[in-house]
C-alpha cells in the first residue's frame, strides 16, 4: 500500500512555517524530517507515524485510533501509529493538527544533527 498523497499534503500545509523540514521516502511511506530529526510521516500502510514523547506514550495511546509502531516485529518506543480508520480522510483539522504540534514539541527539544 503507498502513502496517501492527501494526508502528505495535509502535513506539509501544516510545516510550511517551519524552515527546516525535508522529506524523504523511508519504509514506504513519506517522512517528514525536522531539522534532521524524523518527526511525522504518512504512512505505507496508511495512516500517520508520529514521533511522540516517551513518558508521555502510555498516554496518548488512549486516544482514538492509536497503536504502538511496530517495525520488524519490535514496538518501537516513543512512536505511534494513528490509524485513518475508517478513512483515512478522517485524520484531517485539529487531530492532524494536535499529533503533528506533539511531534515538533520532541524533535524541537532533541540535539542538533549534525
């Protein structure tokens, strides 16, 4: 399954003041890289990956339509999946919005890349 393009574009109206965001095609879908930190990305198999706070995980599972990323087999901590269940249309406004803020808060407080 590709990444859904609307979702990408969703993303990139919402990162458009921030300066320093590349993409790049990782895992089948399309990340977005804040000053070289991976932050969101649309996801290959649907849906949103988002980078999210590591004491703050257990928590923001409980929102709707979560679920820990898993890749090859291991849960990767301090990434969630958000699902587009039932469309992915759905993940659209201020949920969008909300995860994307979460993801910018972790990557903005991480060192630089060099």
């Amino acid at each position: 399954m590709a990444y859904d393009e609307g979702l990408a574009a969703r993303i990139r109206v919402l990162l458009a003041e921030v300066s320093v965001v590349t993409e790049k095609r990782m895992f089948g879908g399309l990340a977005f890289l804040v000053g070289g930190h991976m932050a969101v990305a649309a996801s290959g198999r649907g849906g949103l990956l988002v980078r999210v706070p590591v004491d703050r995980s257990a928590e923001l599972l409980g929102r709707p339509r979560t679920a820990p990323m898993v890749m090859g087999g291991r849960e990767r901590v301090g990434w969630l999946w958000v699902t587009g269940e039932p469309d992915v249309d759905d993940l659209d406004g201020p949920e969008l919005a909300g995860w994307v803020a979460e993801a910018l808060a972790v990557v903005w407080a991480l060192p630089p890349k060099r």
